[in-house]
C-alpha cells in the first residue's frame, strides 16, 4: 500500500518546525514514523506535509532530574528511543513500568527507531508506553508558538489517536516523578495478529511492606482511551498486601468504565476485553508486589 502524495521538510531545530508546523495546515512531525507512516499507507492519516525531526540533537537524553515534591525524578528526551529507555538503568531502577513497556513495544526494528515523544503525542490506544505514563503520573512538555507548557498524563489522552498535545506544538521531554518507597510494572498481553496490546496493565504502588499506601493503575490496549481505573485503585489504598486485597482489587478493573469504553473488533468482543482486563490487572499487581502466582 502506497501513501498519498505529501510534502517533506526536515527542521534544523525546535523552533524551526514549530515554524515550518505553522506554514503548512495540517502538516504532522515524524521522528521513528513507526505509528504515523503504516496509518498513511492505509489511508486513514493522509497529511499534506511531514516535518522530520529525527535528527535534532539533544533531544534523547535520559537524566535524573529533581522533582517538584523532593526527591529525583527522571526527564527523558522527546526523541529517546524505546530501546534507549528498556536498556536504561536510570529507568529501570526508578520507573521500572516505563522500561517494561518500553521492553514490550512492537519488534527490535520498532524499539530502536521508535521514540516516546511520538509514541505519547501519537495517542494510540493499543500502544504500551500510555499506560506506564498514567500508572506513574508522568507529563510532557511541549514547545508551541506560544512557549512552554507541561501536560499532565492524566490531561493528556483526549480519545483514539486523540491528545492534548496541540498540532503546532511538540514534545521535548517526558518527566516522571519518583519515589524511592515505591514499586512499579507493566504487564501485557499481546495480539497475536498485530503485536499491538490486546489488554495493557500499568501499576504504581507505595507501601511500607505490610500496606499499600497509595496506587495508581492504568489500562491501555483493552479500551478505545488509555485511561486510569480508580475503583481499582480505591480497593488497594489502605488495604493489606495479600492475596486477597488483589483479587478483590482487580474484580473492580472495568466497574467504573462505560460499556462503550471496551474495544471490540473481529479478534476480541468487549466483554472478552473486559474478562481479560480482570484478569491481567490481577496478574501485574502479583508481579509488582511478588505476591502469589
């Protein structure tokens, strides 16, 4: 499949493609390519201009940086690739989540062209880094016409391939906040037909090793907007670390999502997604708390 005739710029820096954004309407950037160029060939994106900025430097470091609350947090450079962020030991030792769905995502071709600036300005629901942003409370910053603002991940996903990321702005970097008393995962469950996730689980936890004292949970793959489950979350806090809080914790995964929220298409109806969406919540709290299974 061919995609339709496009116009192609490359930027020689942030500014200047938020100049070129702005000179032709409807123009999309592309660093990877690895979700927009396959939603051309199929004809369901078909803009009229790409803007390359693959190339720009200093946009793929990953550093700690101090948080805003105390502590170190992480800044990731918009075009950091998902191999650079599953290999880093920054990453993997502070926001294990981020690195196991960086991990997850696609093929070794897709990881190491790929970055997560696209991947999170992209908005697509099947995609793995979504949830770990939402499950640790990352945000982005952009860069418009009109300066600098910072996106909160629970801001950011609107609808399918739909973000708050505006279209004359981009993603300079990832931050995540974090927390040397807390633990973090994601576990997926693959489609075998796509690779993409069929059912996608982030969980963040904070607790003193007998109690869960705080919790963040987040869904992506399973439902048409990765999305945080808070009737989930709501059964952890302040619970016991068991058996028995998970189970009870992970039955609440789909009770506050609409019926309309599940995705259903020809490998899976909704229900099933729903089925599964409990199951796999269970499964990535016993692997981030080692308890059970």
């Amino acid at each position: 499949m061919y995609t339709n005739d496009f116009e192609y710029y490359r930027a020689d820096s942030v500014d200047a493609a938020i100049e070129l954004l702005g000179d032709h309407d409807g123009a999309e950037l592309v660093a990877g390519a690895h979700g927009l160029l396959p939603r051309m060939k199929t004809g369901d994106e078909s803009p009229p201009a790409l803007v390359d900025i693959g190339r720009l430097s200093g946009l793929d470091g990953i550093e700690k940086a101090n948080g805003d609350s105390g502590g170190d947090g992480i800044s990731i450079g918009a075009l950091a690739t998902h191999s650079q962020i599953a290999e880093s030991e920054t990453v993997r030792d502070r926001a294990t989540a981020l690195a196991d769905a960086a991990s997850e995502l696609g093929d070794p071709q897709v990881r190491n062209g790929g970055t997560i600036g696209g991947n999170l300005a992209h908005g697509d629901a099947r995609s793995d880094p979504p949830a770990a942003l939402l499950a640790l409370e990352g945000s982005l910053e952009v860069r418009g016409p009109d300066g600098e603002r910072t996106i909160d991940a629970t801001d950011l996903f609107e609808g399918p391939f739909e973000t708050a990321v505006a279209d004359d702005e981009i993603v300079t970097a990832v931050r995540i906040p974090t927390d040397d008393d807390a633990v973090s995962g994601y576990r997926k469950r693959r489609d075998p037909l796509s690779g993409y996730a069929m059912v996608g689980v982030g969980v963040w936890l904070r607790t003193d090793d007998e109690t869960i004292e705080a919790a963040r949970v987040a869904v992506t793959g399973a439902t048409t907007t990765p999305s945080r489950l808070p009737a989930v979350e709501d059964e952890l806090e302040g619970s016991a670390v068991s058996e028995e809080t998970i189970t009870a914790a992970a039955a609440e995964a789909g009770t506050t999502l609409e019926a309309d929220a599940f995705v259903s298409d020809v490998r899976a109806s909704a229900e099933y997604r729903e089925h599964l969406l409990t199951i796999d919540t269970e499964r990535a709290l016993s692997d981030v708390l080692d308890v059970g299974q």
